[in-house]
C-alpha cells in the first residue's frame, strides 16, 4: 500500500471522527457548525480522491487528480468566466427568471379561473414529460444558437415544475381561514395578498428550489445541440473530444459551485420569508 493511500485513509479515519464529535455537540446545531461539517466531509473526499488516483497511478482520461482540476481552474479562469457569464447568466439565469415568474402569474390565473386549472394542468404534465434532448434542437432552430435558445430551454423546463407547486400553494390555506376572510368582505385579491399567498410561500421556495437545478441543467444540455464557440455544454463537448479531461472536471467544478450557490441564496431567502413555518424552526 502506498504512503498516499496511507494518508488519504487516515485523513479519512480522522475527519470523520472529528465530524461525528462536531455534529453530537451543540456547537454542530449553530450555523457555523452546519457549514464546518459538510465543507470538512467534501475537503475529505477530495483528499481520499488524490490519494486513490495517486495510489493507483489511475490515467488521466479515466479520472484526474484534483490537483490537476485546480491547475487547470486557475490556468483557465478567463475561459471558465467566459462560459459562465454565457451560460449561468444569461442562458439559464435568465430563463429562470421568465419561467418562474410566467408560471406564478399563470398559478394565479388558474387558481382565479377553474376552467384554465382544469385544462392547463394535464398539458403541463405532457410537456414536462418531453425528454429535453429531443426538446432542445426544436428549440434552438426556433431562436438560433445565442444565448436566448438556451433562455427557452430553460423556460420549458421550469415553467410547468413552478406551475404545479404554485397552485398547489394557492390551496394550501384552510377553508375556515379562507370563510373568515370571506365574512369581513375581503375580495379575491385581498384574500390572497393576505392569507393565500403567504400560505403558499413555501410551496412557491419548493418550485423555485427544483427550477434552480433544472435551469443549470437546462442550460447546459441546449448547448450540445448548437451554440457560439462559447458556453459550458460547448467547452465540455469540444474538451471531450480533444480529452482534455481536467477543463471538462473545471467545467463541472464551475457548475456545481454556481448551482450550489444559486439553491443557497434561494434557501436562505425561504427562511427569511418563511420563519413562520415548522420546517424552519429549530
């Protein structure tokens, strides 16, 4: 066994102990205790994943240290800002935003008008169905190969998601509250602005938590099927075929930060505007 895999294993051993003591003491239920212990588990698997890759003398092509992820990340830092403003912030950022919020609007209609629920749902339900691979290219003959197919991408993917939970939200009120509000002669619209929508808050964060992964995704898959000579799902196809296996890792490495990040801003918004609600007390 080699000196590498000896210390990836007791770096292993020795974080998971310290991460079982931190998470059976008060200090692990604080919020500094709840970001010590994932980052320190993820700071192990990336040290296990050195060690085994070093250990086994495993082929780049295969699976590359994460020492050489890093090198490539910091050598690439223009390219990979590049990809990401294309990509995070104008394909699939913007995409989420017009999804989202076209499918909050469209909830109020439904939830305003039964027939439109009735008749809008079960199609919604078809097309989120709709395999993207097969999706996309219809799409991006639609609206060319910028950013704004990619936009459209991601809208067919998070409208009928945010759709679904937000009536589902709507209905969440009891029918004594609602008949309450009904006898001190509240209209539809005051109704919902003070008891309807404040009840479906967390219905509308679970919409938005799911469409936030969805765009990332989304976003990235349209890429494959024609885009500029910029964009992650264009970098990771080109690197592919040239293996250049570590920019392909960077690639993801951006990915996933941006998609954690984006799901934690939207987590902590919901436990703002949702304090009230059990799943956020402590």
């Amino acid at each position: 066994m080699s000196l590498a895999l000896i210390l990836g294993i007791a770096f292993w051993l020795g974080a998971w102990a310290t991460n079982t003591l931190v998470a059976g003491r008060p200090f692990g239920r604080t919020l500094a205790g709840r970001i010590f212990v994932p980052v320190l588990f993820g700071i192990t698997l990336l040290v296990l994943w050195e060690a085994l890759v070093r250990a086994f003398a495993v082929p780049t092509v295969i699976l590359p240290a994460p020492s050489a992820i890093a090198g490539k990340f910091a050598e690439s830092t223009g390219l990979l800002w590049a990809d990401f403003v294309q990509t995070v912030l104008k394909g699939a950022l913007s995409g989420f935003v017009i999804g989202t919020g076209a499918a909050f609007l469209a909830a109020v209609a439904c939830d305003r008008v039964p027939f439109l629920r009735d008749g809008l749902l079960p199609v919604g339900n078809f097309v989120a169905a709709l395999p993207i691979v097969g999706l996309a290219p219809i799409l991006v003959m639609w609206f060319g190969f910028g950013w704004q197919s990619k936009a459209a991408v991601v809208v067919a993917m998070v409208f009928f998601p945010m759709l679904i939970n937000v009536v589902a939200g709507l209905q969440a009120s009891e029918r004594m509250q609602r008949d309450l509000m009904a006898t001190w002669g509240a209209s539809y619209w005051q109704a919902l602005w003070k008891l309807r929508l404040p009840a479906a808050m967390p219905f509308v964060f679970n919409g938005l938590k799911i469409a936030a992964s969805l765009a990332l995704i989304g976003a990235i898959v349209a890429e494959y099927f024609g885009s500029p000579v910029v964009g992650m799902g264009f970098r990771i196809s080109t690197a592919v075929g040239v293996l250049n296996i570590e920019l392909v890792w960077a690639e993801i490495a951006v990915a996933a930060l941006a998609g954690s990040a984006f799901y934690g801003l939207i987590a902590l918004a919901e436990k703002a505007v949702t304090f009230w609600h059990p799943s956020q007390r402590t």
